[in-house]
C-alpha cells in the first residue's frame, strides 16, 4: 500500500488526518509521514490497517447477492406517456389509468406492478413508483429486449440520453432499497444474527444511527425470525433493516426452512432504505463507473462498526468482530438486478410440477384420470384471483402479446421516430 492509497481510502472513508490516525492508534505525525511517503507503509503495517478498518480477515468469500428492492424515480416536465412510451418501453395501452390520490398526485397508471403516478397540471413530475414485485416485472420486461436493469438505469439517469431526446428535464430519487443476501454456505457457514443483538446489548457495535430496534418472532418454544434495524424508517437518510430471510420466505410462502434453503438459498439480508438526502450521492458514483454492489457495502460498513473483545495479558481488547466482517470483506460479484423474492409465473410453474404433480399422479392411480380432471376443473372455476394476481394477469397478457408481435423496445423505435421528426423539421 502506497502512502498515495492510503490517503484515498481514508477519504473514501470520510476521515480527517488525525481522526483517521487516532482509529489506527498511531500518532498523527507518523500517519502524515505514510501519507507524504516519507515513511514505508510494511506489509505488516497494511495488514494491521486493513484488520482494525475490517478490510482484511479471511480470504474465503462469502457468497452475496445485491439487489435493487424498491426504488422510485420522479421525472420533471414531462408527460406520463412519454415515460410510458420512450422511457419504459411500454404503449400507453397495456396501462390502466384510475383516479387515486397519493403522495399528492392525482391519476394512478398500472401495468401489473408497474406504476407512475401523475396529476392534471403536470406539477410535481411523473413518479415511477417500483416495489419489489414491480422490479422483477420490469427487469423481465427488459430482459426480452436484452437489457438489463442497471443498462437501463444507467441510461435513464445520464443526461445526455434525456436532454438530447427531450424528455424531461431532470430526474431524482426518493426512495432507494440495497438488499445484500447472505447466501447459504453448508461448507462454512453462515452469519448467525442473534449475535449482532449480543453486540449490541454489550455496547461492542458504534453507529450514528441513533434508533434501534430488534423483534424476535417465537412460535412455540422456537424461534421464527430475528430482525434487527438501525435508524428510522421513512427519513430522507438511511434506515438499515437486517433479518432471517430464510424465515420470512418459509413463512410468506407456507414452505420449511429447509425447502427454502434449498430452493431460495437465501439466509439473511441486509438491506439499506435509502432517502433523497443519500441517494443523488449513491446515483453519482454509480455514473462515475462504481457498481451498485460496492456502494451498498460500502454505505453499510461505514454506518455500522461491529466489535469483538479479546482477552490479552493487558486485559480486554477491542478489535473488529472476524465473524461479522468475514461476510463483506471477500464477496462474489453478480449482475445488479431486481429482488427475486417474489414468485413469478414460470417459478409458480416449477412449484407445481415439483410439489403438485406427485401427489395428482397419486390420485390419478386412485381415481382415474377423468375425476382428476374435472375436479381440477371444478376448482380453477371456484378459484379467485386476488388483486396482486389480477395485476401479475394483466402483465403477463402484455408479455405474452409483445412475444407473438415480435415487437422490440419501443422507447428505442420512438426516439428513433422523434430525432428523425425534429430533424425533418
């Protein structure tokens, strides 16, 4: 490590000399020397460095996946069909608009979970309101035209492709979800949450983050899920929620712990709500080439310090907790994406033929193939749908209807239209 890296870790870290001296447990005067290079940083010094940031403590990776879970975009002097046609990708048509008042806005615009929100005089711009199950509608939307979310928002969110297509005039986010997944490791294990609670109640974790918070759901004699948050939730900041989501999906889709693992392979998450206040930051070294993965962890690890105590001749010694650092300090990188906590039509697919399936053979053998039959039938003309799978019905119709029209990303073939109609004029 150069005295050059250095500095810029300690910026990145948004530490002043002597307060980023004071951490290391070294005179100001020596770490201005490693700073101007006028004194070598060893490698035993480096390794020292990077164990007290929490940098370096095993090489082995832990598997994680981040993924956008919630995000709302609002786009100023512009209209709901043009976000609909040239910023979406989707005719105004397969959208169904209804009189409903939020956030202030007036008009409410559906496809499936896709939502924008708009109001008569065009104040306060068009939101674009994306839950999770939203995401993952849009991310396939995306995906049958061979671009991915992060292309998409990278385009989105540069002002040469909103500008030059005149668009809208600007663009910010109120709210933006960072969900890390932890994910399960037979061979080393992973991160068990109830000891951060530990941590916490003997005062070895430091945050700004004022508000804390922790439920422990029990059924019976065991437990079904820790959560843990830092912050408030629904401040213009950061609120950070960390819980068992193996729990929360065995619970949300009436399936085992174990099932879920196999199925999912998802054991806990650490997801970050971030406000206005963070978010132009996060969107400007997003545009400057850092990947969302990075800021995630990043934002995290500079939020929370987690410390472990140590038994030496001198006494307790504090140091960062290896257990919890281990989860970020070597990680696998995957493409930025929507969250998949939802299940989608073709994994509903693969639930039935795996779970389903067996168990109509079995009765078939039983009681034949015509009873199976119409008491199947019998029960999809019983069967209501809910709201949420009218909304997933009128999405997968427009899937369906683009896939046989061949048709390809029509905010492409518009703009194309529009730069070619404001030229011929």
């Amino acid at each position: 490590m150069t005295g050059n890296e250095l500095k810029k870790l300690r910026i990145k870290l948004g530490y002043t000399g002597r307060s980023f001296a004071k951490k290391l447990g070294i005179p100001q005067s020596t770490y201005t020397k490693y700073e101007k290079g006028q004194r070598v940083i060893t490698k035993e010094r480096e390794q020292e460095i990077k164990q007290i940031l929490g940098f370096e403590i095993n090489k082995e990776r832990a598997n994680l996946k981040v993924s956008i879970d919630y995000l709302k975009l609002t786009f100023f002097d512009t209209t709901v069909e043009t976000i609909m046609e040239h910023v979406l990708g989707i005719e105004p048509k397969y959208f169904t608009t209804e009189e409903r008042r939020k956030h202030n806005y007036e008009f409410w615009h559906s496809c499936g979970s896709i939502i924008l929100m708009s109001r008569r005089d065009g104040t306060q711009g068009v939101l674009l309101d994306l839950t999770s199950e939203g995401l993952k509608q849009f991310e396939e939307h995306l995906g049958n035209h061979g671009m991915c979310l992060a292309n998409w928002l990278k385009r989105v969110l540069e002002p040469v492709f909103y500008e030059s297509n005149n668009l809208y005039s600007r663009i910010h986010s109120t709210r933006l979800d960072l969900a890390i997944d932890e994910m399960y490791d037979e061979v080393q294990g992973n991160f068990d949450l109830t000891k951060l609670q530990e941590k916490k109640h003997r005062d070895l974790i430091t945050t700004p983050l004022r508000s804390y918070q922790e439920i422990k759901k029990i059924k019976g004699q065991e437990s079904h899920g820790t959560t843990i948050m830092f912050g408030t939730r629904g401040n213009d900041r950061i609120f950070m929620r960390f819980y068992e989501k193996r729990y929360e999906l065995a619970n949300k889709l009436k399936m085992s712990v174990e099932d879920v693992l196999e199925e999912y392979k998802i054991w806990n998450r650490y997801e970050l709500e971030l406000g206005r206040e963070v978010n132009p930051h996060v969107f400007t070294r997003y545009l400057s080439g850092e990947s969302l993965e990075d800021i995630a962890i990043d934002l995290l690890l500079t939020k929370i310090e987690v410390y472990e105590e140590i038994e030496t001749k001198n006494g307790l010694k504090r140091l960062p907790c290896q257990e919890w650092y281990n989860i970020f300090a070597y990680w696998k990188k995957i493409d930025i994406s929507a969250s998949a906590d939802e299940i989608s039509l073709e994994k509903s697919m693969r639930w039935i033929e795996k779970q389903v399936v067996p168990i109509l053979k079995m009765m078939k053998i039983i009681f034949g193939e015509k009873w199976v039959f119409d008491w199947l039938r019998v029960c999809m003309e019983k069967a209501e749908l809910t709201p949420q799978k009218e909304k997933q019905l009128d999405f997968e119709r427009m899937l369906v209807e683009k896939r046989k029209n061949g048709t390809f990303l029509y905010f492409d073939k518009k703009i194309k239209e529009r730069k070619e109609n404001l030229l011929g004029g």
